[in-house]
C-alpha cells in the first residue's frame, strides 16, 4: 500500500471579456478533504454564479465514504428548487466536474463524475489521457462519426451542451473510477481553458512545471488568458505525491481579479494503514474486489445510451453571453429561399432538432449583404432578436 499524499492548487479568473466569474471550484475545503470540484455556471443576470455556487456548496457537504451521486442529486435538486423560487435565476443551471479520492480494494483510486463539458484530465508518464467525455452537441456529433475533433474544437456551437444541474428533475451523471500512483497529476478544469488553449499546451503546460501544482495551474489560466480569455477560466490541478513530512505552512499570496485556494491538510489516514479509516474511505457501493481503471456500471453509476442525450438538449451556451434554451432560432437555405428555423441546426442520428418556423420568400440574393454570412454559419438566435432581423433582412 502506497503512501501517498495530495498537493492541490486552484486558480479561477473572470478572464478578459466577461464582467461576472459564473464558475465556482471546491479545493479541498469541504468535509472530505480530497474532494475538488469545477462547475461552471450558466444562465443571465449573475444567475450562472448562484447554480455553480450551490453544486459546490452541495458537495462540500459530501462525507468521506458517501455517495457522490446523491450529492450531485442533491445538487441539481436545490438549483431547481431556487429557480422556481425566483423569476430572475428561471432558467439557471451549471456543470459540474469532481474528483475524490479513495480506496478499492486496497489500491488508491480516483472517482470522477461529472455532468456537461468541464473535464477531468489525467497526466501519467509524460502523456495526458481525458478521463470524461463532454456532454455537449459536437462531441456526440464526434463520437456519431459527424464531426472529427478538430471540426469541433472550431464549431460554431461547441458550447452547446446537452447535459447541466439545474435543466430536469433527473440528472444523468457519468462517473469513472482510475487507479492512481504516485506522480499522477489531476487537471480539473471548465471551458474557459480548454476552448482557448490546445490539448497539446495543456499537457505541455503540465509535463514542464513538475514539483508543485501552483506553477502549472498559473500557467495554464495565464494561456487562456494570452488566447483571449472569452470565457471564466477555472483549473485545479491536483499533485498525488508520496507522502512526506508536512510542508512549512503556506504563504499568503492574492493577485488581481484572481481567486485561489492552496494547501488544503493532507487527506489524514489516507495512504496510512489504518484500516478502519481506509473502510470509510471506500466508496459505497464499490464491491469489486481489485484492479479499478474500467468504468464501472451498475451502483452508483448512471450510464445514459448515447444518443438519447442528443433528444434532452437543454442547453445553449453562446459566447459571449450564455442563453438558455431560449435561442434557437436560426436562418437557412430551403429550395433557394431563406426559411427561419426553430431549434438546432442539426439532424444527428436521424433526430431532427428543428422546425420550420417562418419562411421569408426571400432568396438569399435579396437579403442584405450582412445576413448573408449568418445564413450560411447557421447562426442561433433569441426570438427576439430573429423578429427583429425578419424586419431588417430584405436589401
Ligand atoms: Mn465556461
């Protein structure tokens, strides 16, 4: 049994374009001290702040030992129960990415869950494997074989996502188990980094700052800074190092618009061969008797098929401003005349996700010359705002 110890470092930033930071971190600080958390808040006037807050908050409650998944419930449960509470937070929801760390069958193991596409990354010798797959429109579209990763890392609507906290009453939440060692490195993170920095970066970030988790989480915020910083930008990165006497206590240390929580007390008994504590740590439900790495089924863990999420598409999250389901209006082609569209631009699978809504009796040739380019790129719209180009759009 390995002793081992956890080192983490959160940095979350507004970035360069958003005046609100809707995402929100856990590092360390609820009752189980290796549970880290990103959520990434959506929904207008602050409400994006209130739905990332609370799935935080919700699972700083989790206990050593307990069910993830019903924390997540929990969760989802409670950012509900506010919006229909209040008219401006209607509509509010989050995603939500964790990781916490524990015991099976004697070996040290990683359980990540997460809803929607703030994800969970593992850096072990040298090379960053993803642990989640994002709920969200371009990556069903990747895994249905219609868009490769390059296309979607550039789409147009790849921050659409079809699952969040806060969207329905039942939640599906994807949840994996790795083993871990020492030397392992934890990236959690929102979107905010990964639309704007590369895998590639980030895995380079990663493998060039080794030794302390602070250093490559400043590097990694200040990338997608550099890249433009459209979004919040949140990362956790979470050392697994072999266990040594207690550090000097750390230094305070505050920059900028930029929150950080360091240090948190090393998860005491884990990694320590006290058996009874160990017992607590073991996840519920965890029967299997060793070996971990493989998704586990069944339990606590909820596997949608693939494809019915693409029919649950709740959410549509455009830049610069998060809207709800609210914006699906878009602008196509039908037999040479412009015909408005409610829904999504997309047929994945055979699942129609729109509807013909109003035709123009334009042909594209009679629209003015700066709705030519949104017609093409399929554009999303609030109702409002495709009334209002209705009006404009003849030349
Ligand atoms: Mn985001």
């Amino acid at each position: 049994m390995p002793y081992l110890e956890l080192e983490p470092f959160g940095l979350t930033d507004a970035g360069k374009v958003r005046k609100n930071n809707e995402d929100a971190m856990l590092v360390g600080d609820g009752r189980d001290e290796t549970l880290f958390a990103v959520a990434d808040g959506i929904g207008g006037f602050e409400a994006g702040e209130v739905a990332s807050r609370i799935a935080v908050d919700a699972l700083k409650e989790l206990e050593p030992g307990g069910s993830f998944e019903s924390a997540i419930r929990e969760a989802n449960r409670r950012i509900l129960a506010a919006a229909r509470g209040d008219e401006r937070l209607n509509g509010m929801g989050t995603t939500v990415v964790a990781v916490r760390f524990a015991e099976s069958g004697g070996d040290p193991v990683a359980e990540v869950a997460h809803v929607g596409d703030s994800r969970a990354y593992v850096l072990r010798g040298g090379r960053l494997r993803p642990i989640t797959e994002d709920h969200s429109l371009v990556a069903e579209l990747v895994r249905s074989g219609d868009l490769t990763r390059a296309q979607a890392a550039e789409h147009p609507q790849k921050n659409l996502i079809t699952r969040a906290l806060g969207a329905e009453d039942e939640v599906n939440i994807d949840t994996e188990v790795i083993p871990i060692e020492a030397g392992d490195r934890i990236l959690l993170c929102s979107d905010g980094l990964t639309d704007m920095v590369p895998e590639t970066r980030v895995a380079e970030i990663l493998l060039e700052s080794a030794g302390d988790p602070e250093t490559p989480a400043r590097r990694l915020v200040s990338a997608a800074l550099d890249a433009g910083g459209s979004d919040n930008v949140t990362v956790v990165v979470v050392d697994v190092k072999r266990h040594e006497p207690p550090p000097p206590p750390p230094r305070e240390d505050r920059s900028g618009g930029t929150r950080e929580m360091r240090a948190v007390p090393r998860p005491e008994g884990w990694g320590e061969s006290r058996p009874s504590r160990r017992e607590a740590r073991r996840p519920k439900g965890s029967r299997r008797p060793s070996g971990s790495g493989k998704r586990r089924r069944g339990g606590w863990i909820t596997r949608i098929v693939r494809g019915l999420a693409l029919v649950l598409v709740v959410v549509v999250a455009l830049t610069p401003a998060y809207l709800w389901a609210g914006s699906r209006y878009f602008l196509d082609l039908e037999s040479g005349e412009v015909v408005v569209y409610r829904g999504l631009p997309y047929a994945p699978m055979g699942i129609e996700l729109n509807e013909e809504w109003r035709r123009t009796e334009l042909e594209i040739s009679e629209v003015k010359e700066p709705y030519r380019e949104r017609i093409r790129d399929n554009r999303l719209y609030t109702q409002e705002e495709i009334v209002a180009i209705l009006r404009d759009l003849r030349k």
